[in-house]
C-alpha cells in the first residue's frame, strides 16, 4: 500500500470574524476527486498504540488517516463502496477500531461497520442492518440505536458491540407509532434515549427495559427540529435543538439552536435560549455538531458559526476558504478540534 | 423555570416515569 499523505497547513486562520479563536492547524486534500460528504475523529490502535485518526467519506470511498506529525495525515486505510454512495459516518463511541457509516441515495438503505482483518493488514466491511432505515446514532458503551419502517412496521433496534466489534447482541425499543427522525443520548442518564419524531414529540426510551416512557409535544414554531445534545438536571430536561425549517425573516433573526427545558414528568417545556446570528448575518442551519457547550453548523450562506451554550452567544464565524462553502462540520471526540469540509475533499482541522 | 411554567418537579423521574410505562 502506498503511503498517500496529506499537505502542511499554510493557510493562516483566514478572515474569521474572532480570528484568535479558530487556528488552522492543518488540511486535508482527499484526492479521490468525489464529491465529499463527511468527516469523523477517532481513536484507532494502530501497532499497539491508540492514535486519534481522522476519518473522511466521500461519495464511494471512507478513508482513515493517522497523524504523522501536528501538521500532516497519512492515509492508513480504505473501504470502497461500489453501489449505493455513502451518506454519512456512524462513529462508536467506546468501540476500538471500528466505526459505522449509512449508505444510501436521499435515504438510509444500509449500515454497515467498518473494520480491519486481526493482522491489520486488510480493511473489512460488514453489513449490519438494511431496508427503510430512518435514523442512526452510536451511542456509549458500544451501542449503535436505529429506526427503520414507518408508523406501525416501524422497528427501533440496538445494537450492542463487542469490544474487538464483533458478537453483536440485539434489542429492540417500543415504537412511538411515528416516524423518529433522530436519536440523542442523556447526559446525566445513561440509561435514557431520546428521539424526535415527525410529528414534532420529543420521545424519551428506557434503554435497559426497552419501554417508551414519554411522548412530550415541542411545539410547531419549527418543524423538523434535530435534537444534538440532552442533559439531566434537577428533574428537567435541557436539549438542544436546531431549526433547519426555521424562517430567516423574523426580526430578530431566526434562531440556528436553541435550548429548551422539558418537565418530564409533565411534558410541559419552555425555551431557555435562543441561539442567533450577530447581526448583519443571514442563513439557517444546515448541518452541524454539538460538543458539552459548543455547538457548530454550517448555513445556508456557506459559512461556518460557532455558540457557547453557556455564554449564549456566537463566538466565532468562519466564512468560506479559497471560495468554497462549507459543507459540514464535526467537532472531534478526541480532542478540541474543529473538522470543517467542503465539497471539493477539502477537510480543514482547526484548534478552538 | 420554575414549577408555574413547568408543573410538579421530581428528582426521580426516569424510575417513576419507568414504573408508570407499558412493560
């Protein structure tokens, strides 16, 4: 296998708004010319020792990287797809060296885990799961929660991992009877799961018994909301949604995420925090990533902003590099970096 | 928030709300 490394990062931190607060630290060039769709980090044992990698989808090709130095990537492995185009990356939390992706055209038709052979010399692929799949998300100890089907043939399922990725044990959750669009994990509740459903509920799981404990209306101001993050405390619920559906004319600017507290026991809930644009800034929320009090999106503009939950307000804005939006963004789980991607395979690691 | 906006408040939510579900 020929080694394929990336180039130095020699782009100083661009024209950032709060330029101090985003350093470049380096880039990744994917040369397969696809269209590129996602970015993920990770730890992966490579030679007895855990390393955090960096891994890219594009269209046909998931690629892992390990670092060489603070500056550049070597590309360590490849998994080729050859019919249906990968969607999206499926990290694991607490799993070594294995990582999910969704594969699919505008929907989820498969998942499938992403391993190498004991000698680490081969990239392997398993198929986990296939059909009308609706929602995945990797969940702590070596979980990974999806919905597939609609309404009553609709299936909630988790899987649970071994810890070398094999020996896959399932469950299954009760269906709320309406279409879950994602899944979020509890902080302070490990043995909670929410979802948001279609019909704009909030559904809250007991993942050890399966039950569906609670189905907890939001609201219609915004439809289709994402549900990145959820904490417990005090007896309430805090979660942070995002609005992709939002309207851009209202006149305080339309909120990207907000932060609502939900009464479980009563299902009544009330926002706590809208999270905006500085003004002067139009778009909506895109795509975008959550991290314990930082959350990411790309907008509609092509541009990259940054809040701190806790400060309530945007502390950074990252417009497009070299004329490219952006097209998504991760914060990495190991460490605290920001992965920003364009479309074109451009993949830019930043320092916050 | 306070419990005008919100209702009954309990610490133990997830047992009580686990204890009240369909098995």
């Amino acid at each position: 296998q020929s080694p394929e490394q990336t180039e130095a990062a020699d782009l100083p931190a661009c024209n950032s708004l709060n330029p101090g607060r985003l350093q470049l630290v380096s880039k990744l060039k994917n040369p397969s010319g696809s269209c590129s769709v996602d970015v993920s980090a990770m730890c992966w044992e490579i030679a007895g020792f855990k390393e955090p990698c960096i891994i890219t989808a594009c269209e046909y090709i998931v690629s892992l990287w390990k670092p060489l130095d603070t500056r550049q990537w070597e590309k360590l492995y490849s998994w080729h797809f050859t019919e249906v185009p990968v969607l999206q990356i499926v990290p694991v939390p607490d799993v070594c060296n294995l990582v999910c992706v969704a594969l699919g055209n505008l929907e989820i038709r498969e998942i499938r885990a992403l391993l190498c052979s004991s000698d680490g010399k081969r990239e392997k692929q398993v198929l986990l799961s296939s059909g009308n799949i609706k929602a995945v998300l990797g969940l702590t100890e070596r979980r990974l929660v999806s919905s597939s089907g609609t309404l009553c043939d609709q299936q909630v399922e988790i899987m649970t991992f071994a810890e070398d990725g094999g020996n896959k044990e399932k469950q299954f959750l009760m269906s709320p009877e309406e279409t879950v669009l994602t899944f979020a994990e509890v902080q302070g509740r490990q043995e909670a799961l929410l979802g948001t459903t279609i019909m704009n509920n909030i559904v809250i799981w007991n993942l050890k018994t399966g039950q569906l404990l609670k189905k907890m209306h939001i609201g219609d101001s915004y439809q289709a909301s994402v549900c990145h993050k959820a904490y417990s405390e005090m007896g309430l619920l805090f979660v942070v949604l995002s609005h992709p559906c939002a309207k851009e004319s209202e006149p305080l600017g339309s909120p990207v995420f907000q932060l609502i507290v939900i009464n479980p026991k009563t299902t009544l809930s009330v926002g706590v925090m809208p999270y905006c644009l500085p003004q002067g800034q139009a778009g909506r929320f895109l795509e975008g990533d959550v991290k314990d009090h930082f959350a990411a999106a790309v907008l509609t503009s092509g541009t990259i902003a940054i809040w701190d939950l806790l400060l309530g307000h945007c502390t950074a804005l990252l417009p497009p590099v070299s004329d490219q939006h952006w097209s998504f963004v991760k914060w990495s789980g190991t460490d605290s970096h920001l992965l920003a991607g364009q479309k074109d395979g451009n993949i830019f690691v930043y320092r916050y | 928030c306070n419990e005008a906006d919100l209702g009954p408040i309990s610490l133990n939510w997830f047992e009580e709300l686990s204890l009240e579900a369909p098995p």
